[in-house]
C-alpha cells in the first residue's frame, strides 16, 4: 500500500475515520465485531489461525453438526460462505457508508472464535494497522488521513485484500476436503455479493452497491471472477391492475453451490446455479408471495421449499 507513512498523527486519524465507519456498521450488523489495535489477548493472527488444524476441524465439525450427513466438501462449503459473509459485510459497510477500504491482508488481521452451545458464534476482527484508502474526490474527504485513491483504486484495493485475506484459507481447506478452490473462489464471490446487496439496501444506494459489488468482483483475472454472478429483480403486480407493484425485491443470483443437496434430506436452494433461472425465480417469487399472504400463481403453486437464508439477499 505504496504512500502510507507512520506518522503517528495519520494513525490516530485513520483509526478514528475507521472506527465511525465500523460504529456505523454495528448499528446494523452484530457480526463481526471489528477491533483496531495491536494484538491483544484473545486473538490469534489470521496467518496462523488458518493454518491451525484444529480450529479447521472445529469449524468444519460445527457445520456438519447444523447438517447431519453432511460430507466433508460440503462442510467446507457451508464454512467458506459463512466467513466470507462475515468478512464480507466488513468490507461492504465501510466502502459504501464511508468510501473507505482497510487492510485485509493477512498480516494486519487477527480472529477470535467464540462458539457457544447455542446461538450464533461471536466473530471478532482486529486489524493490527488502521492503514485505508479512500476514494477522496467522491467522497469530498479534504483532511482525510487514509491514502486517497480514485475509484478503480479503491476497487483495486477491496479486490486484492479480500483474494489475499481468503487465499490461505481456501488452500487448507482443499487440501483438508479436496473441494476445489474455484468452488470455494466462487462461494466467497456468492456471499460478498450478497453483502453488498444487503448493505446497499441498508443504506438506501442499492442500485450503486450492486454496480460496484460487480466491477470489484468480476476483474478480468480475478479468482473471484465468474461469468454466472450477477443480480436481478424480481416485481409482484397487482394481478387486477397490472400498473400497480405490490412487491420488487433484487436478489443475487449465485455463481457457486453450497453443496446442501449433497446432504441426506437435502435439496437445491431457491438460488442455486444448477437450477435454471426460470426455476430460480419461479421458487423465490413464491416465497415473496407466501410472505406476503398473496395466493400463488398456477406456476408457482408447486415450487419447492427453499433455505430460508437464500431469501436474505
């Protein structure tokens, strides 16, 4: 990150600029709860939390537990979508919120796991490092002390620290469960994306989150680039009166596969890629239909139940 200086003032600038933009986050989003300072107790970094068979063999033990028979390449699928959202919303919040992207790169991250019994697990981040870059001129930061970049800058910068960030993990759990990294590449890109789509709705710029979700993840070159990812909108008309919209919700059409149809019991989700899209929006617009209390259509009277969680973006 080429113009960064360690000027103490900087720092303290960059941590405060960072920390709105992550307090802003929190008010919508409890995971992951994100931490800027030098390493503390508690914490483990990235580099060798990856690297550590045990907590592979935990994570991956807790997804198969949620989904009895689930195999192991289906568990590493399950887990790479997970914390891809989870570092995903903590990309997605500060770009979109504040214009800012920190340092996803291995060495400045550090993870602490808290798995309860029940409930969700509690995820904390601690970037070692408050060094971000901004994209100055749209966002008008005349004093800002984070590395002014423009746009395609910015973008650049997301890119290459969230492939940097993922990269040792997606290596250890190939050669953990033999799933293939494009398969694992293309889950992280599904819940990035989704990420994107949620916090734009958050902040009420959904159409500029999908378009930038995009031009950051789809780079000519990028192992976060695949051809099937993209968005689309699905509309409810009144069928009485046609003009007026009842209902019109975007939704990410997903370029991986979580493998949950792999599992005993198991089936497609309303958004996988190996349905077709016609089927894709037919089983998602009957669920926006049941959840609205609207009588399904001929069509879609028949759709298969799908994974609540796909409907969350």
């Amino acid at each position: 990150m080429s113009g960064w200086t360690d000027d103490r003032e900087n720092t303290t600038a960059a941590a405060r600029e960072l920390r709105a933009a992550f307090g802003v986050m929190a008010q919508h989003w409890p995971l992951p709860e994100v931490e800027i300072g030098p390493m503390a107790p508690g914490f483990m970094p990235v580099p060798s939390l990856f690297a550590d068979d045990r907590f592979l063999a935990k994570m991956l033990a807790r997804q198969q537990a949620g989904t009895p028979g689930l195999d192991a390449k289906g568990a590493a699928a399950y887990f790479i979508s997970e914390y891809a959202g989870v570092l995903g919303i903590a990309a997605a919040s500060p770009y979109l919120s504040h214009g800012l992207v920190p340092a996803f790169v291995p060495e400045n991250c550090a993870l602490a796991f808290e798995l309860p019994s029940e409930g969700r697990p509690r995820v904390r981040l601690r970037l070692l490092d408050p060094r971000c870059v901004t994209d100055r001129e749209s966002n008008s930061r005349r004093s800002s002390s984070c590395i002014p970049v423009d746009r395609e800058g910015l973008r650049s910068e997301l890119r290459e620290g969230l492939e940097a960030h993922m990269e040792p993990l997606i290596h250890r759990l190939r050669g953990r469960t033999g799933l293939p990294w494009q398969a694992m590449w293309r889950l992280v890109s599904d819940s990035v994306a989704a990420r994107f789509l949620e916090a734009g709705r958050q902040f009420g710029c959904e159409e500029e989150a999908q378009a930038e979700a995009l031009a950051i993840l789809k780079a000519p070159g990028s192992p976060l680039s695949n051809r099937q990812l993209h968005f689309f909108e699905i509309v409810i008309r009144d069928e009485a009166s046609p003009r007026r919209i009842i209902a019109r919700r975007s939704f990410r059409a997903r370029g991986g596969c979580c493998r949950f149809y792999t599992a005993p019991g198991g089936s497609y989700c309303s958004s996988c890629v190996l349905v077709t899209p016609h089927e894709r929006r037919r089983r998602i617009e009957a669920q926006m239909r049941h959840r609205l209390g609207l009588p399904a259509l001929e069509d879609t009277a028949s759709a298969d139940a799908a994974q609540p969680k796909d409907l969350s973006s």
